[in-house]
C-alpha cells in the first residue's frame, strides 16, 4: 500500500522533474538558435558594411573613369591614361579596365601597368552588355594562370562601352573574424537578381565563386525585408539552416551569414552536459529518496504490523490473548446464528509445582508446548484457542449442539494435555481443572459466556472437581445474585428458613437411623428456592457462620424434641468447609449442645470430601477437636473430589456417603457399579460405614445391599420431610435403630 503510494510519487516526481528539466533545456535551444540568428544579423550587418565599403571605392573609381569617357573615349591611348590615372588613386581594386561592345578591352593592374593580351581576351568574354543603370555585378573570374577569384563591378559609359573594376574577392573575408563566434558558419554574397557570387566560411577561408542561383522563392522571401534571419532547407548543405541577411544600400548585393543548425545543437549539447548532469543527480537522489523512502515505510509497517501481533498475541506461546479472544469470541457468536457456542477455560494443576521445583526456563517450556498442541489441536478442529493468563487457557468451539460434543472436546483436550511432556530430560504428566460455560444457556456474549467460564472453573478448583459446569449459583456477583443474596440475609435474620428432614434407613432391615436435616426456604415473592441456589451465596460469604450456626440450632431443637419425646433419632447437618475454619465453630457446637442438653452422639456432621481437602491440615484438627466432643462426622459426596486415600485414613470420620450421580443409575451402569464397590470396599477397609445417597429404585438398593453397603437414603425410602411427617411417618411406632 505505502510502496505504491511511494512508486506514484515517484514517477510524478521524476516525470515533473524530466518535464521541467526538458522544457527548460528546449528553452536554452530555443535561445540558442534566436541568439545565434541575431549573431549571424549582426555579423551580416558588419560584413556589409565593409564588403560594401571596399566595393565603394571601386564605384568610385568607375565613377571617375565614366566622367572622363563620356563624351568621346578617344583613342586607346587616351583611355588607357583615364585607367592608370584611376589606378593611382584606387588602393582596393586589383585591376580597372574598358571594354566595348566589339570586344575590345584595355585593362590596367593597381600600378598601372596593362594587362597581357590573355587577360584582357578572358574579359572580353565576360562582360557583354554595358549595365542598363547603376553598378553591375557580374560573376567571378579568374585571369588565365591564376588562383585567385575577382569579383567585377561594371558601369556604362554609353550604349556601347563600360567601364569595370575587378576587386580581389578574398579580400572579402578579412572583417569576418566575427564568424568563428558562429560555428560552421559561412558568408554569401548574393546579387539582388539571386545569382549566389562568393561563399566563404569561417574554416579555411577556401572561397567558393559563381554557385547555382538561389530559387525564387528564397530571394523572394529575401525582397520582403532589407533585413533579417531566416530558417530554411539548404540544397548544398545538410539539415536546417539558420541565417542573418542584409542588403547592401549602395549595391544590388546581399550578404548572408548562414549556419546549421547541427552546429548550434552541438553547442547546445556541449552547454547541456551541465545542467543535464545536474537533472541526471537530481533524478538519481529522487530514486535513491523513493528507495530509502520505501524501505522506512517498509520497516515501519513492519513494525506496525508486529505491534498488532504483539497486542493480539501471547508472546510466548503465539496464541491469542484474553482480548483478542474475546472479541473473536464475539465474532464467533454473532456468526453462529443462534446456534450452541461453548467456551472451556482451564488451566494445568501442577503447573505452580512445576514452575517452582523445576524453575521458569522449564515452566515456560511446558507453556511452549501446551500452546503448541492448542494450535494444532485448533487447526484441525476449527477451534479458537487463547492463553489467558499465566497458566490459564481458552477454548472456544462453535459445534457443541449437545452433551455429547462438549464431551468430545474435553475428551480430545483431556488426550492432548495428558499425554505425557518431555522437556529437559524430564517426563512430565499434566492435568487440569476445567470450567465450561454454554451460549446461549449460560450467557448471551462473549464477556459473559468467558465470565461465567471463569466462575465454574473456580467452581471446580473451589470443588476439587476436574471439570464444571457453569450454574447460576456458582455467580456470586451478578445482579440477580446479589439482590437474592440481601433477601437470604433478611430471611435469616428473620429466622424465616425451615428445615426438613430425610430418613436415613439400614439396607438390611429398612429401619430408620437417623434423618439429614436439609434447609429450606421459601421466598415471600417468588417461593421456594432451592438449596443449590441459596447455599452456595452463603457458602461464599459471611452469611455461611450465621446459616450453619441456624441449621444446627434448628436440627438441635428437633432431635432435642424428639428425644423428649422418647425418639432417638440422630440428626445429620451439613457443613461447609468455611465453618471448618472458623475458629469459634468448635466452641460454638459446645455451647449449643448443652443448651439443648444433647448427648453429642445424637448430631452428625456432614462434611464434602472436596471441603476438608481445600484446608487438609486445619480441617484435619478441627474434625479432630469435633469428634473429641463427641459428635458424629461423614464425609459427603464421595467420589467426586479428589482426596487422597491416605489422607481419608487420617480422618476421624465415622460414615462415606457416596454421591448420588454414582448410585442413581446404579443398576444400569457398569462404571457406577465399580466405583460403587470399591469405595464401600475402601471404607469398610478403613472402619467406616457406608451410606449410599440418591437410592431412587427397589433394584438399586438390592444391589447396594449385595456389594455390603450398610445405609441408604434416597426418594425410594423418603424424601425430605417436615417433622410432624417424619413423626406421623416413620416415628408412630417404635424408637429409631441405634
Ligand atoms: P446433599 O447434602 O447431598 O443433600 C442431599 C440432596 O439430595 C438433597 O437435596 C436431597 O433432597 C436430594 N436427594 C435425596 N434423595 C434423593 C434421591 O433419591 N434422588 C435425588 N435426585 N435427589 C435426592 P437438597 O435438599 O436440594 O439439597 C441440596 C444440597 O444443598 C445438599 O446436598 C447440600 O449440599 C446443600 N444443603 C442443603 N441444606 C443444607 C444446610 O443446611 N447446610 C449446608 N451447608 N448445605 C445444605
Ligand atoms: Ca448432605
Ligand atoms: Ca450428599
């Protein structure tokens, strides 16, 4: 684009430039020739001059000779005195002489002394006719043996005799040293009738006599003026002829100096080295401008083109940054037209070890490479991939119509991240956490659907969970969150929340063992709200001690009544990893079971898996300090999380209920089957009691019962029930099972 718009400016410049530089040169020729042309006038004018004052004093002397024959000639002898007395007083004519029709000539050289009978025959040939009036100019003669050529100037006596004057004609051309300012120029002298008389040029001086007359219409245009310069075709010389011309007053004589115009452009090209020598510089350093020119806005693209890589990419890795990503994120969604986009952030959970034990050099090498296998991974995909931060990715994929393609790319990046790394000699294994966010189901633009993909991987990392889905509970800080969160609070404050209670039955014999109290809440406006929308904005914030602290009283207050009322029935509650560690929680259950008068035996605490691992070491002594109080712990949702067996062993937990999404569909899968087994195997193996959650089915908890688990809770048997139900339901007859 810039080197284009360089080349016009140029071949503009270059062709102002030439132009310019053309049209001055044009000029100087121009000039050239006009001055040359009035040199060639004004040497005219002066050769004129002198030709035609020479040529005078032989009129003069004809004039003399005329007055002193006219009347009667008399004899030879007579005449032949008129011509020596002339000669004595004529310095310029080489010879004077008579002549009369019969042929007759008497001539006299400069001394006086008479010519030989072969001149004066070699004139008598020549002049004939007397001239009609004035000065006749006859052609140029040579006398017989010699060079040289005379011109004769001839005047009438009387109808039959002239007299006449031959002047040397190379004495024509001693005034023309002027003509070597003009180069190859000549001098012509040309009888007013247009016959050419003598030419002479400046090289040389060879005098050239009697030439082919000039056309009529050169002498015409010659007549028009007594003056002047003219360009014309000459038949003996080559090219343009340029000429300056003057016609003689006192004779019927033109003199002419002409020259080519060849000459004058030599000269011009002579006067031309310089100034073109100068265009030829200036066109040069236009290129070598436009060159130079060219290459800094060559760079200059260059660098601005790396400056947008640089701000579109990461420089690491070469994949897109966060921004970039949103913004083709958004493209993305704008282009789909309604259908399911899905963004995947996730990042690598040892990277933090990695970069620590192993340093940066390798840490960046695994980013090296992780962004290498995204770009690949994306080109054959048609993916858009980002790094989004320090070990943080994105991954954004336009066909994810149903479940089972979001598993497929997880799937597929679960492969590609998984296999193993080799940097510095080192095999390295990597996982992730992963957050998922759908559009249009979880957000309608690209800063929400990343934003909400950002919340269900903290979901996850918070979850010790591999992979999570965005929830609506998960956001703590949209509008709608916030405003449910103030009316949470009110409602606590107002002890407005209720609990109800689920049995929990033997497998053996379907007795009731106890009850799960679970927190409800019903919303003046909008009605009940579910637990996993309500809980997890008191999981998050200061309101989790005030809502445990109320769950617990109210569960106390239960088992407390049922006891008076000769039921023992244990109450499980459930806690969050935040009450964990809160410092005054211990003290807090203290105070409350003596208030209530409560063997702490009669309350069980119900603790996520992924809560007690998220502080392992605080979680591990306050569980600790809890069940030196007496009081019942079991981990919940088992299987989801990832705590390690040799810390589960450590914990002072009675009970392992296994989470539901294993034990609902129990009987139809192969997978839950195993996972099922094996943790009931594990906590038997650990002296635990094995509680299965979500039994919906008859066939699920005869299975359950063949693998030897021990307790079961679920739809099948109950579900969550008010007090007065649980009475009416499951109390009316005898006491729990201890
Ligand atoms: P959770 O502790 O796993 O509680 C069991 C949940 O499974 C209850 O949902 C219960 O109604 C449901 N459930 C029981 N049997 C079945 C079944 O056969 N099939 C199916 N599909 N579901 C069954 P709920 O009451 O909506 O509670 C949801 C979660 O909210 C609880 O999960 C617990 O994590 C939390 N939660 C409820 N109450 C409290 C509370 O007082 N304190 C704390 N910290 N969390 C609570
Ligand atoms: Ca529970
Ligand atoms: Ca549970």
């Amino acid at each position: 684009m810039a080197d284009r718009r360089v080349g016009w400016i140029l071949v503009a410049s270059v062709g102002l430039l030439l132009s310019s530089g053309l049209y001055l040169l044009a000029q100087q020729r121009d000039s050239i020739q006009r001055n040359a042309a009035a040199s060639a006038l004004d040497v005219a004018r002066g050769l004129e001059a002198s030709i035609s004052a020479r040529l005078l004093q032989s009129v003069a002397s004809l004039r003399g000779m005329v007055a002193d024959l006219a009347d009667d000639p008399g004899p030879a002898e007579r005449i032949e005195q008129v011509l020596r007395t002339a000669s004595r007083y004529d310095p310029l004519s080489a010879w004077l002489g008579w002549t009369d029709e019969q042929g007759r000539v008497l001539m006299v050289d400069r001394a006086g002394a008479r010519a030989s009978p072969a001149q004066e025959k070699a004139l008598a040939a020549l002049l004939e006719q007397p001239p009609a009036q004035g000065v006749g100019l006859q052609p140029l003669i040579q006398m017989p043996g010699e060079e040289q050529w005379l011109m004769p100037l001839s005047l009438r006596v009387d109808a039959r005799s002239q007299v006449f004057a031959l002047v040397r004609a190379a004495r024509f051309a001693d005034g023309a040293e002027s003509l070597k300012l003009l180069p190859d120029s000549r001098v012509a002298l040309v009888a007013a009738d247009g016959r050419r008389l003598l030419r002479f040029g400046n090289a040389g001086g060879r005098l050239e006599a009697n030439g082919p007359p000039l056309s009529p219409e050169r002498m015409g245009e010659l007549r028009t003026r007594s003056s002047g310069t003219l360009r014309f075709d000459s038949a003996l010389y080559p090219g343009q002829q340029l000429a300056g011309y003057v016609q003689s007053a006192s004779l019927p004589l033109y003199v002419a100096v002409v020259l080519p115009e060849s000459a004058l452009d030599a000269l011009w090209l002579r006067d031309l080295i310089g100034p073109g020598l100068v265009l030829l510089i200036g066109l040069g350093g236009i290129v070598v401008f436009a060159v130079l020119l060219r290459g800094a806005l060559r760079k200059q693209q260059q660098a601005l083109e790396r400056q947008r890589y640089l701000a579109e990419h990461d420089a690491l890795t070469g994949l897109l940054n966060r921004d970039t990503f949103w913004r083709r994120l958004a493209e993305m969604i704008d282009r789909s037209g309604g259908r399911r986009v899905g963004v995947v952030l996730f990042d690598l959970d040892n990277f933090k070890a990695i970069n620590e034990t192993l340093g940066h050099v390798v840490g960046d090498q695994v980013l090296v490479e992780i962004g290498r296998r995204l770009q690949q991974l994306a080109a054959s995909q048609g993916l858009l991939v980002a790094r989004v931060g320090g070990d943080e990715w994105s991954v954004a994929a336009g066909d994810v119509e149903d479940r089972a393609s979001v598993e497929r790319l997880l799937a597929r990046l679960d492969a590609d991240l998984g296999q193993g790394l080799r940097v510095d000699e080192l095999e390295l294994e990597l996982s992730s956490t992963m957050g998922i966010a759908l559009c249009p189901d979880d957000a309608q633009n690209a800063l929400d659907l990343l934003r909400r993909a950002d919340i269900a991987l903290h979901a996850a990392k918070d979850e010790m969970k591999r992979v999570v889905r965005y929830e609506p509970a998960m956001d703590q800080f949209s509008a709608e969150a916030l405003a449910l969160r103030s009316e949470f609070a009110r409602a606590l404050r107002e002890d407005a929340l209720e609990q109800v209670y689920q049995p929990k039955v033997r497998l053996s014999d379907g007795a009731l063992v106890g009850v799960e109290a679970l927190a409800r809440w019903t919303h003046p406006q909008r009605g009940p709200i579910p637990p996993a929308r309500f809980v997890p904005l008191a999981e998050n914030s200061e309101l989790i001690h005030a809502f445990s602290r109320a769950m617990l009283g109210l569960a106390l207050a239960q088992a407390a009544r049922w006891r008076d009322a000769g039921h023992r029935v244990p109450v499980a509650v459930n806690i969050s990893a935040n009450n964990l560690l809160d410092a005054g929680f211990v003290e807090m259950l203290r105070a409350l079971l003596e208030q209530h008068r409560l063997a702490p035996d009669l309350l069980e605490l119900e603790v996520t898996e992924s809560a007690v691992m998220r502080h392992a070491d605080l979680a591990l002594r306050r569980l600790q300090a809890l069940r030196e109080l007496g009081i019942k712990l079991s981990i919940d949702d088992f299987g989801t999380g990832y705590a390690s067996l040799s810390y589960l062993k450590r914990l002072p937990v009675q009970a392992l209920k296994i989470d539901q999404v294993f034990v609902r569909e129990v009987e139809r899968d192969d997978a839950d089957q195993r996972i099922v087994r094996s943790s009931i195997q594990l906590a038997h193996g650990f002296g635990m009691v094995v509680v299965a959650e979500g039994v919906e089915t008859q066939a699920a908890a005869d299975l359950l019962q063949a693998y030897g688990c021990d307790f079961a809770q679920g739809y099948h048997y109950a579900r969550p029930l008010p007090a007065a139900e649980v009475e009416a339901k499951w109390l009316s007859g005898a006491s729990a099972a201890a």
